[in-house]
C-alpha cells in the first residue's frame, strides 16, 4: 500500500498512542494490587469516596491496555480514540483536584494529540477498520 506523507503520519502516530497506552495498561496489571494501592494513598486527601477512587484504580489498567490494543489494530479507531480523550479527561480531573498542575500539563498535551488524530481520521490506513467484512 502507498501512503502519502499524511497517511503515513496518521499511521505513525496512532500506533505510538496506541503503544503508549498499552504499554501503560499492561505494566500496571501485573501489580495492580499495588498501582491501587498508591493511587488510594495519592488521593485520600481528595474529596472523591474511596470505592470509586478504588474502582478507577482497578479498571484504568485494563481501559489503557484496550485503548492501547484496539488502535495499535486500527479497530473502531474512532470511538476508541473518543474513549482516550475521556480517559485523558478523567485524569484531568483527578490531578486538578490534587492541584498537581505540572502533570495536568502533560495530560492536556495528550489531549491534544488525541484531538489532532480525530481531526485527521480520514487519514487512517493498515488498519483493519478499512477491511471489509466477509461475506
């Protein structure tokens, strides 16, 4: 397949997000006993109750790791992507209320990249959203 050089971009930058969250996801699994255990540490001085602080604890990994998964393939790019920028959100969110704005900052940049790749959907290809569906 020839891709142009926006194609190509696309491509690129959806796998490394994709990577990213991934890798983000599946390092944090195999400990997640303890990744939960920090985060209730980190935000028992926040007003948010502990079972949910607790929850997202416990589910982020696995959003992160499927996020991660689903654009590294290329499959349903769009609301995967859509459900990044809501996780994104949500750790916006959770750093505003610790008021930990140098890692807001950061957040918000992948908020940005995120939105950059929406906005160049139409760019996707080597993915399997543009396989067919057999018949």
């Amino acid at each position: 397949m020839n891709l142009n050089n926006f194609e190509l971009a696309f491509v690129l930058g959806r796998l490394l997000l994709g990577v990213n969250f991934l890798m983000h996801g599946l390092v944090r699994i195999p400990k997640l006993a303890v990744f939960r255990a920090g985060i209730l540490k980190e935000f028992a001085p926040s007003p948010l109750p502990e079972p949910l602080v607790s929850l997202f604890a416990t589910t982020l990994p696995f959003a992160e790791a499927g996020i991660g998964l689903l654009l590294v393939l290329g499959l349903l790019t769009r609301p995967v992507l859509v459900a990044a920028m809501l996780v994104i959100t949500s750790l916006v969110f959770g750093s505003c209320l610790l008021e930990k704005w140098t890692i807001v900052g950061d957040q918000m940049v992948y908020g940005l990249y995120i939105l950059t790749l929406i906005l160049h959907l139409q760019r996707n290809r080597l993915c399997l959203d543009r396989v067919p569906p057999s018949a």
